[in-house]
C-alpha cells in the first residue's frame, strides 16, 4: 500500500507592506499604498503511488494571519486540508477525485468536492485530454471586500451544482 510514499513540510513566514488597497470614502475610489498583510503557519503532504497506478495523497495546512484589513483577512483560513485520488481505467483514461475544505474564511468554513473523468488521446507530437468535470460548491461564502472595512459585502452560494467539459491540446 506503501509503495512510494512521500512526505513534505514546508514552514513559512511571509511579510507584505505597503499593498496597494482601495479606501472608498463614498465618493470615489481612492488606491493606496498602506496596505499591511503578515502570515505564517506550517504545511504538511503526503503522496503515494501504489504499484496498480493508484495516486493519493493528503494535505494540512495551518496560518496564522496578521492585517489591518477584514478583507485580506477573510481570505486567509486558520485551517485548511484537502485528499484526493487517481484512480486508472485503462491505459488512457482516469477517474479523480478530490475533497478541499478550510474553516474561518470570512466567518464560515469551506468544504468543496471534485470528480474528474480525463481520456488522453495520444497523437504524433502531443496529445489531446478530454474531460468531465463534476464540482459541488460549499453552502454560503462571506465575502469581505474594500468598500467598507466595517459592513462586509456578502455573497452567497448555496450549494451549487456544476458540470463543465474541457478539452486542452499539448504540442511536444
């Protein structure tokens, strides 16, 4: 099960000053330089490929954040992780999968889930990959922005379906 199993941590610290951020005085907008943004947390993964071809793999990570600002704050979760698979059905085609979730942006927590049907053509020079795409969004997102830093602009999503195909051509 084991097979090829890797592992990685990553600790980060990262500091932004003088960010451009748009202060809205109900007049217009004005940008401005001011802009204050810290973080820093610890990130963890795990990747393993079995000897059937199956891929999975496990992500955590954790920040911490600084701002002067509710709208870069809302952006940032305290929490975040995600698991996801590859599964081969043939020589050409794969099922994946993938669940992502973080908690504390913009007051709610985030769960989203992705299902990828991929078929590869394989041509002379390059190869064509067809796919099927089902995503199911989270129920409701806040959404902070820069007009006002005291009343959060706030935009729902209630649990929304969605299928998508895409079709993407690599030339080599």
């Amino acid at each position: 099960m084991f097979d090829q199993l890797q592992a990685d941590v990553k600790i980060f610290y990262e500091d932004y000053s003088d960010l451009i951020s748009e202060a809205f005085n109900y007049v217009d907008f004005e940008l401005t330089n001011n802009g204050e943004l810290k973080t820093q947390g610890i990130e963890f993964g795990l990747h393993n490929s079995t000897e059937r071809g199956i891929e999975w793999g496990a992500s955590y990570t954790y920040m911490d954040t600084d701002s002067d600002t509710p709208f870069e704050l809302s952006l940032r979760p305290d929490h975040s992780g995600s698991l996801w698979a590859i599964l081969p059905l043939g020589p050409n085609t794969s099922l994946s999968g993938v669940y992502f979730g973080a908690t504390n942006v913009a007051e709610g927590s985030y769960d989203r889930f992705d299902f990828t049907l991929t078929h590869r053509i394989k041509m002379d020079r390059g190869h064509l990959d067809l796919q099927a795409n089902y995503r199911r969004y989270p129920n409701g997102i806040n959404a902070y922005t820069e007009i006002s830093s005291i009343t959060p602009n706030i935009a729902l999503v209630d649990g929304q379906d969605r299928l998508f195909f895409t079709a993407s051509l690599s030339f080599f």
